[in-house]
C-alpha cells in the first residue's frame, strides 16, 4: 500500500552548512506560521546550547503541507559526535536531502551519513546551499558529490540524483546554479516527484522507536513510524526487541500525537507511514517494536556505532563543595545519568569500584562536554576527569581509535599545523590547493586531538576550519605528550589579590581575576615550561611607613584567559580533575595536598 498523501525525508549534511536555516524557510513557505507570526531564526535549534554554539545537537521532527502532500522532515545533527541520532532517524524516511556548501563541499560527517543512507536504499536530493556566497563554487561542488556517491557504491539510480541550487537564508531554490530562483517552490516540487511515498502493509499494527523524548508530566514519549496497519489512542499493545527477544511485555497507548509544523497535534488514530508520537509505555527504549499482542513481531534495527572515549564523573569533594550546586550527592548524579541513557543510545554508563565515581562512554569529547553542560545548567556539582579513548585489542594486537581530520587552513598556516601534526602521531593522506587556502586531510589518534583545538585556532589565527569522523580502529602508534605547558597551582587558600597575582602573573598566564576565592591544589594558570609550579595568588602586599617614589604606582594585571568548558576539558592533564559547578569551573590536581603531590611525583621517578 501507498501513502499517496505523504512524504518523509531527513536533513543531512555537516555542521554549518545551513540546514537548520532551511528548514526555518521550509516551514515559513510551506505555512506553518501565520502571516505576522514573529520567528527567531533558527527555530528548530529550542535547546539554549544549540543556539549558543549554532549546531544541532538532537534530531528534531517537524512537517510542512505542499498542495495536497504532507512532508514530515527530520532535521539531523551535523557533528560527528551526534552520529548516534543520525543513524537511528534515517530508519523512519524514504528519503534524504543532502545538504552541501557551495564553497565548503562535502565533508567528513557528509560522508559519514550519506553511506548509512544508501545502505539503507534511500533517494537523495543533493541541495547545493549557499549559493549566495561570494566564493561560491557550485559545479565543483556538484562534482565532488558525484565523486562521493561513487566512492560509495552508490546504485546508478542513486548516482543520477536531482541537484537543487538554494540559499537558505534567502529562502530561493532553482535548478541552474546561474538562476537566483524566487522561493522554494522547486524543492517542494522535487520532493513530490523524486522521493518515494512510503510503503506500508495492512494488518496488525507494528511500530519501530526511533527516538524517545522526555517529560516530566507524562514520562516517556516515544516517537517512531508505523510499519503496518494503523495505531489507535487507547489501543493495548505488546513491546518487544529484536536484539532482546525475551523483552516482551504487554502495555496500553495512553495518548498520541502526530507532528504539525512546530506543534505536536493529538491523534486518535494514524495510518501506515505516518510519524507519530505517543506516551503511556514507562519502560519504553530505542529500537523496541510496539506491534499488536496476536503478532508479536519485532523490526530489525540498525546497531548503533560503539563509543571511543570515557570520562570518569564523581562526586565534588574540593573544599568548595556543596556552596553552588542543587544536586551533589552520587545518588543524584546516577539517577542523571541514567536518565540521560533514556534518550542518547551511543552513551554507555558503568559503575565504578567506587560509590562515588562513574565511568561514562561517548561517541567524542564533545558528546560527553554537552552532557557536563546539560548537568550544569540544571544544578548539578560535579568533578570530571580528562577524555581518555578506549582500547580494543584485535587480533591480540592493542589497538586505539583513529579519526579522519580535515583542515581547511590559509597557507602560510601549513607548516605550522603540519608540525603540529607529526608530533601527533598524524599520517597525511591528502592535500589539495583552494586560492590561498589549503584544504589537508590526515589519519590522526583520537588521543592526539585532544587539547589541539584551541592551539590549531592559534596557529590558523582563527581562521582555520577542523572536523573530524572516526575512521577506525589501527595498532596503537606510540606515545604522544598530552601537554607541553606546566600548571600554576595556588600554594594556601584564600582569596586572590592583586598584589599576588602580580608576581604570578611573571611565571606564565593566569585563569582568574583578584576576588576570586581559591584553594590549596587549584590551578589558576599555566608556565611555559613543562613542571608545575607553586604560586602564593593570596599574598598581601607588607604594610610599612617606608616611601620610595615610583615603588608604590598602580600594579597593572595581564587580563586572564577564561576557559570554557571544551576549552577546560582539553587543558586536563592526567593528574588534574575540572570541578563543574552551576556558576563555576575550576581545574584542580587529583591530589590537593603538595607534599603528598612531591612524593608521589618522586616515587614515579624512582
């Protein structure tokens, strides 16, 4: 059977190239707002994060009505650390527009999700966007997609894809790179024409959960297509897995909701193909088929790729603990977490020899920092260790994770990064001219990346472009150095004064500002040199009746670097913890007491 009425599609393509924009257009003309409705740009990125930093972070369900047609669109994650959304939401379409830069084009995470999309079968829509730019390169880029699917082993008919050239923001589209276009009609009309409508079967119902929402008035909201026949409010149902087959319990469809633009609208009942929504099924997880009690039948799903990196969460227990954060306590941050494995299936979470510490997996350093994010803003206190990858052993071989790196930098960047590189363990495997830009490509250790961010953007001048996608599993490559700089750690407790900060500031650079409260063990800046060095932030200055012209002028204090998050998380060396409160971060040594610290640096010696 048919659905005439209906089309699904997904939005993918790498961070930044505007999906997000076009989506905001596609409701716009497909009338989702009211004539004099005030939108904010970017409507579907709700969450405070994914506006602050300008990247999605879930995949969101939204739809538009052209003529007579239904389009449900799924809006996905760029970054590769948010993989795991992608991966699962590419279940419930028919279709996807891929969605490329007219200067940047394809890269790495396009690469990534176009492949799980044609081993799905899937049509594509290549959509050039940006073609508005000044530096805009379309035809290239049209090449270098066709070049992509090839690698892929596209099928012909997936070869001979339509290609749309638009601008998001200026909501056009047209079908020649030279013709400005009006509005986004031409889109629509090739959505309408080359995306299948989808196929269902009559018969008992059955349902695949591609996604799981959260709150807290209704608990689980499930949210998935159905496969056969139809779903009813109130309907009872059987809940199975396929990789779980002795998962299987009955349950009853509370409520349900289909998607209406931004609305979620209620529905009694929905047809085959549809998307729906529907609550009622506490222990309700991804990948679970909901199928009718006389055929129980469970949906293959796709296996969700394996984490790379872990970070150890614990307990607070600096001598600041308690006075910032709602929630402190272990039992607090487990029942977090746990709720966080409800909704994000690449996140994995392990108990710890300790009660108060836990060992959590994620699919990238920055999956795991948006999650200390999330937990922050919503009080909780809690301390993280440094990102670490995971080893396998294969073949009885040590092996560690490895990611395709793609740099797009101004020339006379390159040897400067290229250095970088080699002491990173990197192998080049690609390089290629663009103006006055280089566009270079490396095999890195998922361990060499860490901390690099913030140098590359020093070494670029800000205006190099990094991404990576992990690549694969290699032999172990040697040893890299995290950290070429040394901390500056606060020699007492107390609060730091100018005076202190003066003389610490001649020793290297410094995190904070006269005022702040510090502890013994805190580190507040960082040394050139590779040792750790105390210094005494909290020093006053001697009162005496002694005068001496010039001696007593105004001492001038080198603003101090704030980290954020990312940035923190990237400067812990092995022996340090980040101490994460609602209003403040702190990085600290793992052992706060400094004989201690001495002794135990000796006996490393030794």
């Amino acid at each position: 059977m048919l659905r005439t009425d209906l089309r699904n599609i997904a939005i993918i393509a790498h961070v930044d190239h505007g999906k997000t924009t076009l989506v905001d257009e596609m409701l716009k003309q497909g009338g989702a707002f009211r004539e004099n409705q005030a939108v904010q740009d970017r409507v579907m990125d709700n969450n405070a994060i994914e506006r602050e930093r300008g990247i999605t972070i879930l995949a969101k369900n939204t739809s538009v009505r052209y003529k007579d047609v239904k389009i449900n669109i799924i809006d996905t994650p760029g970054h590769a650390d948010f993989g795991g959304e992608v991966e699962r939401v590419l279940k419930m379409v028919d279709g996807v527009l891929l969605l490329v830069d007219a200067f940047e084009g394809p890269m790495p995470q396009t690469r990534f999700v176009l492949q799980k999309a044609l081993e799905l079968g899937h049509k594509v829509i290549v959509v050039v966007n940006k073609v508005d730019r000044p530096d805009a390169r379309p035809l290239e880029v049209v090449d270098e997609v066709l070049e992509l699917l090839l690698d892929l082993d596209a099928t012909e008919e997936q070869i001979e894809s339509p290609v749309i050239f638009c601008s998001g923001r200026q909501g056009t589209a047209s079908l020649a790179p030279d013709d400005a276009g009006s509005d986004l009609i031409p889109l629509f009309e090739t959505i309408l024409s080359h995306i299948d409508p989808p196929e269902y079967q009559e018969g008992p119902v059955k349902v695949l959960v591609s996604s799981i929402d959260y709150n807290d008035y209704v608990g689980r909201i499930a949210i998935g297509r159905i496969e056969r026949g139809s779903l009813r409010q109130n309907q009872e149902v059987a809940v199975t897995d396929y990789h779980n087959p002795e998962v299987s319990y009955k349950a009853k469809i509370v409520s349900m909701y289909q998607f209406e633009g931004l609305q979620r609208v209620p529905a009694a009942e929905a047809q085959g193909g549809d998307i729906v929504s529907f609550s009622g099924i506490s222990g309700i997880n991804i990948g679970n088929t909901v199928c009718d009690p006389a055929a129980v039948e469970a949906v293959p799903f796709v296996k969700i790729s394996e984490p790379t990196v872990e970070m150890i969460f614990s307990v607070n227990d600096s001598p600041f603990a308690g006075r910032e954060g709602k929630f402190v306590t272990s039992r607090q941050i487990r029942e977090r977490l746990m709720r966080e494995l409800l909704r994000d299936v690449s996140l994995r979470v392990e108990e710890t020899d300790s009660a108060d510490a836990f060992r959590v997996l994620g699919r990238g350093e920055m999956h795991l920092s948006i999650l200390v994010e999330n937990m922050r803003r919503e009080g909780y206190e809690l301390q993280v260790g440094p990102p670490k990858v995971l080893y396998k052993t294969i073949d009885g071989v040590r092996s560690e994770p490895i990611e395709q790196l793609v740099v797009d930098i101004p020339e006379d960047a390159l040897g400067a990064v290229m250095e970088k590189m080699g002491a990173r363990k990197a192998e080049m495997t690609h390089m290629t001219p663009q103006g006055s830009r280089v566009r270079l490509e490396f095999l890195v250790p998922s361990r060499g990346l860490f901390g690099y961010r913030n140098e590359f953007l020093t070494d670029t001048r800000g205006e190099g472009i990094m991404n990576t996608i992990f690549h694969g599993y290699e032999p172990y490559k040697g040893d890299i150095a995290r950290r070429s700089t040394g901390s500056l750690i606060a020699f007492e407790t107390g609060e730091a004064v100018t005076y202190g900060l003066y003389n610490a500031q001649e020793r290297g650079t410094l995190f904070i500002s006269p005022g702040t409260q510090v502890y013994s063990g805190m580190v507040v800046g960082y040394s050139p040199k590779s040792q750790d060095l105390d210094v005494n932030v909290c020093k006053k200055k001697h009162v005496t009746n002694m005068r001496a012209s010039g001696s007593d002028e105004a001492l001038r204090l080198t603003p101090p670097t704030t980290l954020s998050l990312d940035a923190s998380l990237e400067f812990l060396s092995d022996d340090e913890l980040l101490e994460v409160t609602p209003q403040s971060l702190r990085i600290r040594k793992r052992v706060l007491d400094r004989a201690q610290r001495l002794r135990e640096a000796s006996k490393g010696k030794n």
